[in-house]
C-alpha cells in the first residue's frame, strides 16, 4: 500500500495540479509533506513487496527515496516565492509532480525494465520544465537534452535486454529481470552477455548522470532550466540515475565480476573529475559553473563505486551531501539571478549572498561540511587500494576545481559592482529551502545521524561494500 | 519459414543502408516506413504459434512504425516547409562505409556471443547493425528531422533485440514502445520550434549559441 501511494499519489497530484486555477505552490508543498511523510513511514518499518516482488523497498532505494523526497519538499517550499515573482504556467506544478512519481519509481523497483520505465519518465517530466521561459536559449538546451539523453536511455534498454539474455533459460522460482532473483542466481548469469550488460547500462545511465564525456547537456541544461528545476536535476535525478549504475554494479558484483566492472566506472570518474576541473576554471557563469561542479560530484560519486571497500559507502555519504549542497547551491544562486546586476551580492542581497558563500565552502569539500567527510572517506579507500596516482591525481584535481569555483564565486559575492542594486528585500520563501539545505550539509559534516548511518552502511553492504 | 526470416532482415538492413545513402528526406522517412512494416512481419514469421500476443505486437508495430510515426513526420515536413536534403556532415559514400563496418563488427559479436533461445545469428547480428547505423546517422546528420529517422533506427534495432526475449521475458518489448514517445516529442518539438519561428532553419547545427 505504501509502496503504490508513493507513485500514486504525486501523479495523482500532478493531475489535481493541472486542474487547479491557482495556488499552485501550496499545492506543491502540501503533496511533498505527504510524500516525506510517506517516506518516514517506510524508515520505521520497511514495506513488503508488491507486484510479484517487482516493487519493493532495500536499504539502497530508500536512500534515493528519502534523497529525492526531502529535495522535492525544500524545492517546492522555494516554488511557492517562485512562483509568486514568477508565471509559472498550468503544467509547472503538475511536471514538477509527475517528475517526484516517476523518481519514486526508479527508487523502488525492483525489475530493472520496471526501474527503466521510471528513468524514462524523470527524462520526459523535465523537459517542460527546462523549456520553461521559451526563448531561444532555453529551446537549445532542451533540444541538447532530449537527444543526448534520449539516446542515453535508449542504450540503457538495450542493457536491460542484454541483462534479460544473460538469464538465459529461466526455472522456476527465477523471475526475469527482478534484482533478488538476478542476485540470487548471479552464478548462473552468462559472463559475456552480463558484462555488454553492464557496459551498455553504465553508458546509458552515466549519460543521465552526466559523466564525461556524456556531460555535454549539463552545463547547457542546468544553466536556462530555472534554477528549482536545476536543483531538482543536480540533486534528485543523479541520484536515479546513479541508482540505476548501483543496481548494474550489484549485479555484476554478485556474479564475481567486479574486477571487469572497476575500471570502467574509476574511468568515467576520474574523466569527470579531469573535464570538471577544465572548464570550471575561468567559467563565467555561474549556473553553468555549478554544472560543471555537479560532473565533478558524480565523477566522484562513480569513483567511489568503482574504488569499492569503504569508497562504496563514502559513495553513499556522498549521494546525500551532493543532494543537499547542489540544491542549496542552485537555490542561493536562483535567488542572485533575480537581481539585475548580481556582483557584489553580499552587499545586494545579504542572505542569498550568505547562503551561497555557505555553499562555497561546502561544495568544495572544506570542513566542517558533510562533503568533506564524504571526500576524505572516498580518498581514504583510493589509497587504502594501493592506487596512489589515482589519489595524487583525485587530489589535485579537486584542488584546482576549488580553485576555479572559488574566484568566480568570490568574485560575485564580494566584487566591486559598478552599479550596485540596493539591498533588495528577500523573501522568506526563497531563503528558507536553501537554508534548510545548508543547515543539513553541515549536520552532515559534524555528527552523522545513528539511523542514515546504519541506513547508507547497509546500502553500501549490498554492493559489496564495506563501512569505515 | 527460417528463409522469409532472413529474407525480412536482409531487407531491414537494405532499408538501413537506404537511409545512410540518400540525399532526400521523403525517401528516408519512406525506407523507414517499410522498415517498421517489416518489423511488424517480422514476430508472425519467428513465432509460428501465433498467440493472441504475436498478433497484438505485430498489429501495434505496423500501426506504430509502419504508419503513424512516417506520418507524422511527413506531417512535420510540411508543416515546418523543411528543405528536402539531409545535408550530411560526413559524406554519402563515408556514411556507407561506416554501415559496411557497422555490420561487419555486428557479424564478429554476433558470432561470439550466445544467441538466445535458438534464434538465427542474423537476427543478431541485424539487431546491433540496426543500432549501429542509427547512431552513425545521429552522429552524422545535420537536420533535426533526419537526426529522428536515426533515432528510429536504432529504436528499431533494439525492437529486434528484444524480440528474441519475448517469450521468455513478458512486457519487454512492449516497453520500447515508450521510445516512440520520444520520437512523438522530436517531431513535436521541431513542429511547435518552427510555429514559433524561432528558428530560421531546423539546422541542429544551429543550435550553438551555447557555449563555453
């Protein structure tokens, strides 16, 4: 029952969104408390499987599940002092809601086709989102978008049916395409068809994750998307994506495949690493630079995976903190973007400029955040697996992002404005998401809740990780 | 009936090697028209039980591929005033190299990997060719409009894919229909794009005014 309410009752919401005239807003914040609350429910006792096991609930989804739900909820807190400067349009809200069922869907299947579906559906449910203001700019970036990612999702469905071959003639008892029975008769799976399985899901997914080389609607995306939308994107769809990657990697791990499986994902990682660190030096704006900053975190996210060890779990960690550091990030700049002339916005805009400075120190892995943590626990494992290039390498690169972010942030926080706007009124509603956000990163970094620990320890166990 | 199988993939593949080397949009969307006629045939030849569901995919295809998404594509030529050439950035003879290549290294995997449930090799090999060639027209056209018809391509490759699974695994390749709503919101887009007269041109390789 609560498995099913979860999907239902956002896209029943979307629906009742689109036949409301206006209030919007509400409408938005009140569907994601009953959806977090929903998922409070599935922390004090995990439901049952529903649909033959194709529905259920492990400690991996819910994480993604509980991710993507507090996002939504912080989101849609910032859309009501959106859509208030904003028009939103009739379909905003309802998008917005059809995007949260869809998700729900990717975190709690368990049938890798059902889990596709999901995928396919967070794809469509932006794309009138990312169009939003129509003009020139934002049509080319959902153009980029939708094809890049059209084809990534085209990829992934063939892996998925490379995964069907690899079960090759199906007993009883061995239902296909359904992850416990994959796992359980992981010996059994065809070695050849499994790996081009992993390949194929790995690119696909990776595509929507934006791994460089696959990141090239990113920065175009996450740049005219507005800027909830984009915090939506950068927190709540990578974690999807990145889940659909965990669940190829789950798989090929219990097969006793993992040493095929690590070097392609440590590639994809480090390239991410390598191409976020070029172009975010001398970036311009900012939106796009957060973008670049956001190849860099699911570079780091796959690294993680790749490393395996406690790099699985710092995998994890690090899942919630991009969450919650790139929503709070794309929120305080959204804020900055409503003001003409943003340079010197502490002075323009006290809070958001406070709350992006906060940001700074948090998306580049500086203590006391939850980022850092993360970081360290990943680098950690790198060189605990005896690969000291790959930590030198991992390191400098991180220093030079930091780099790169720092001086065009500092640069927009404190610059000299030649015409400075006055200190513009904020609203309530648009500092209060992002202010949750930061208060979380920074929770995150100081003392890591009993419960999420166990949670994301348990996560990591199922792929074949172990906990610091 | 093994022979009307492959004589249907070998057609599908000339359909693919038609669209690589044709100047003229109406004549791509035609080929991959037949090609999603043939896709329709294609699960009544492999399965000669024919089961209430062979007929529903092999229906559902033929309306689906064979008909309204060429029409609607042709719809969009006419309604966006879409010049007819397909204005490729690599030429028509590289393009059908490329297609050779494609289904030279489709035949060496096909070879080497288990094919399930005792299907002939070709179709395989037809499946990851039909891939292949899709994402060589997606990569090597400059129109948007053609840059669909590689979309369906490849779509239909992993149609064929899946059709080897289709008694094994329920619902598999009913879910690559969900691709055609893509294909719909492409053809979509370009239409409302052109409307709006955004555009001058549905020149994808306009679409560069975002760069770093």
């Amino acid at each position: 029952m609560l498995l099913a309410a979860l999907v239902l009752i956002p896209a029943l919401g979307a629906v009742g969104a689109y036949g409301r005239p206006a209030r919007h807003g509400l409408w938005l914040v009140s569907m994601a408390g009953v959806h977090l609350a929903l998922v409070a429910g599935a922390w004090i006792a995990l439901p049952a499987p529903i649909l033959d096991g194709w529905i259920a609930l492990d400690a991996l989804g819910l994480v993604v599940l509980t991710v993507v739900s507090t996002l939504f909820l912080v989101v849609a807190t910032y859309a009501v002092g959106y859509l208030r400067r904003e028009r939103g349009g009739r379909g905003f809200a309802s998008w917005l809601l059809a995007f949260l069922a869809a998700a729900s869907l990717v975190a709690e299947s368990h049938h890798l086709a059902l889990l596709w579906v999901g995928m396919e559906g967070t794809t469509l449910a932006l794309a009138p989102l990312i169009f939003h203001r129509r003009d020139r700019r934002s049509l080319e970036a959902v153009w980029k978008y939708l094809v890049i990612s059209s084809v990534g999702i085209a990829l992934a469905l063939l892996g998925t049916f490379f995964l069907a071959t690899a079960q090759g003639d199906l007993g009883p008892g061995n239902r296909p395409l359904v992850l416990e029975d994959l796992v359980a008769g992981a010996a059994q799976l065809h070695p050849a068809w499994l790996k081009a399985a992993f390949v194929f899901l790995l690119v696909g997914y990776g595509t929507k994750l934006g791994l460089a080389p696959m990141h090239t609607w990113k920065p175009d995306t996450y740049g005219e998307a507005p800027a909830l939308v984009s915090a939506l994107m950068a927190g709540g769809l990578t974690s999807c994506a990145f889940l659909g990657i965990a669940r190829a990697t789950e798989v090929v791990t219990a097969a006793g495949l993992v040493s095929f499986a690590r070097p392609p994902l440590l590639a994809f990682g480090l390239l991410s690493l390598v191409v976020a660190a070029a172009f975010v030096i001398g970036q311009s704006d900012i939106k796009r630079l957060l973008a670049y900053s956001s190849v860099e975190h699911v570079g780091l996210l796959v690294l993680g995976l790749g490393i395996g060890g406690v790099g699985t779990y710092g995998s994890m960690l690090h899942l919630v903190n991009n969450a919650m550091v790139k929503g709070l990030l794309f929120l305080a700049a959204g804020n900055a973007a409503l003001i003409a002339s943003p340079r010197g916005l502490l002075r323009a805009a006290p809070a958001s400029g406070a709350l992006l400075l906060i940001g700074l120190f948090a998306v580049t892995g500086s203590p006391p955040f939850g980022m850092f943590l993360s970081e360290l626990t990943i680098l950690r494992a790198v060189l605990g697996g005896g690969h000291v290039w790959i930590a030198a390498a991992v390191l400098a690169l991180l220093a030079l992002i930091f780099i790169g972010i720092a001086s065009m942030m500092l640069e927009l926080l404190y610059g000299p404005n030649p015409a400075p706007a006055p200190a513009a009124r904020e609203s309530r509603w648009l500092l209060f998401g992002p202010a949750v956000l930061a208060l979380g990163a920074l929770v995150l970094g100081v003392a890591i809740p009993g419960p999420l620990q166990h949670l994301l320890s348990q996560a990591a166990g199922a792929l074949g990780g172990s906990t610091p | 009936m093994e022979h009307l199988a492959d004589l249907l993939l070998l057609l599908v593949l000339l359909t693919c090697f038609l669209i690589l080397g044709t100047t003229r949009l109406t004549t791509c969307i035609r080929a991959v028209a037949v090609q999603g006629g043939l896709l329709g045939v294609l699960p009544l030849v492999l399965h000669q039980h024919w089961s209430l569901h062979t007929l529903g995919l092999a229906a559902g295809t033929l309306l689906v591929k064979a008909i309204v998404l060429p029409w609607f594509l042709t719809w969009a030529i006419r309604e966006a005033a879409v010049r007819r050439e397909v204005e490729p950035r690599v030429g028509y003879i590289a393009s059908l190299v490329l297609g050779v290549a494609a289904v030279a290294a489709a035949s060496a995997v096909a070879t080497r990997l288990p094919v399930p449930g005792n299907h002939p090799i070709l179709l395989l090999a037809t499946s990851l060719s039909c891939v292949i060639m899709g994402l060589v027209v997606l990569a090597t056209r400059a129109k948007a409009l053609i840059q669909v018809v590689g979309y369906l391509m490849l779509e239909n490759g992993i149609y064929i894919f899946g059709l080897m699974s289709m008694d094994r695994v329920p619902f598999l390749v009913e879910v690559g229909v969900l691709l055609d709503v893509f294909v719909g919101v492409f053809i979509m887009g370009i239409v409302v794009f052109h409307i709006n007269r955004e555009f001058d041109s549905l020149d994808s390789a306009r679409l560069t005014e975002l760069t770093d």
